[in-house]
C-alpha cells in the first residue's frame, strides 16, 4: 500500500482460503502504511478470529461469555462507534481499518446503514481499508465497486473464481496461485496483475494453534 507523496484514500482486499498467507501480507502491508504515515495514523482492526492482538485488534464482547450479539451486530456497534470518533472532526489522523474475516458479518449485495455510509464515503472517514476474506460473493458489492487493488491467494471456495472473473477478468482470474503464500494482485481499475509472494506469519496466534 506504500506510496509517495499525497495520495487519496483507498480499499484492498485479500482473498484466499485459511492458512495461504493473507494475514502474512495485511502485516505487510500494515507495517508499509505505518511507516508512509511516519507514525501519524490510527490503526483500527476488527478482529474475531484474534490474529491481530499484537497490532491492537479488537472483537466487541470477545472476553464476556454473556454477550450473545452476533456477528453482524458486534461489528456494526465497532463501526458505530469508530464513525463516531472520525467523521466530521477535522483533527482526526488518517485511519487504516483492517476488517479481517469481513465475510463472517458482512454480506453479498449491497450493505445498509452505517457499512453502507462507510464503504461509499470512506474517504470523508479519511480512512485506507483492508478487508481480508475467504469468500468474495459474501462481500458487499460496494466494497468491490470502491476497491482499488485485489490480492488473490489459493482459493478452494468453488464459486470464488466464478465471481472474480466478474470483477477481475477471466486472464487475471486463472493466474490465482495454486500453492500458499503467493499471491495474484491485481489493480483493479486498469485490470493489470502481477504475482506477489510472502512467508509463513513469525508471529503464532492463539488462531494458529487451534
């Protein structure tokens, strides 16, 4: 996500089964954005699966076992209260929100409500987004529609490749890697892609050792 001098806020999104390296390159590409903001920005991770602890990732109600919220109402109330700390306060820093697993509370179609207002002006959020998922069809449409950069890892969802040739192209969409820790990314707008490859996470999770 690293580039230089100003530039508009924008949406990536990571897609590929578990354990093929989509965590690996989000803390890359974390790290990259941390480092162009020089230390200026705000780091907002929604994080069920807790891979992000280290990084300051949050899930609302992980700790108390009498929150019977589901998942789409967790991350709605996150959302809610990060749009409230942002939006229409001209001394908020520059965010990168991070929503891993987004498919397990967001869904296909168009969102509503408050995702709806997020995904179509996050850039009056001042916020770069990263949305990691197994699943692009459980995706909101507007968050492809908006997104800038797509990296492809190994997928075994059979109706993923189906949907990307849709947003990607057929030629992109067949040069997904077959092999983990290797991605397709493509630039959305101008449907060129190149193979990007990452290692195996340093950091062991407690999402790891399950």
């Amino acid at each position: 996500m690293n580039e230089r001098g100003a530039r508009p806020f924008r949406t990536v999104v990571l897609l590929g089964s578990p354990g093929c390296g989509k965590t690996s390159l989000a803390e890359q590409w974390i790290a990259d954005w941390q480092k162009e903001r020089q230390g200026r920005g705000q780091l907002a991770i929604l994080d069920p699966a807790a891979q992000f602890p280290h990084l300051g990732g949050v899930w609302p109600g992980r700790t108390d076992p009498n929150d019977d919220r589901s998942p789409e109402e967790r991350a709605e109330q996150w959302l809610k209260a990060l749009k409230r700390s942002r939006v229409g306060k001209d001394d908020a820093p520059p965010c990168l929100v991070v929503l891993d697993d987004a498919d397990t509370y967001l869904s296909g179609g168009q969102p509503r409500g408050v995702w709806r207002d997020f995904f179509m002006t996050f850039r009056h959020w001042r916020c770069d987004v990263i949305a990691i998922a197994r699943r692009p069809q459980e995706l909101p449409k507007a968050l492809f529609q908006n997104a800038s950069t797509c990296a492809c890892f190994l997928s075994t969802e059979p109706y993923s490749a189906e949907y990307l040739r849709a947003w990607i192209g057929p030629a992109n969409t067949r040069q997904i890697p077959t092999v983990e820790f290797s991605a397709w990314v493509v630039d959305v707008r101008s449907k060129e892609g190149h193979l990007l490859k990452t290692k195996q996470r340093a950091i062991m999770t407690a999402a790891d050792r399950a």
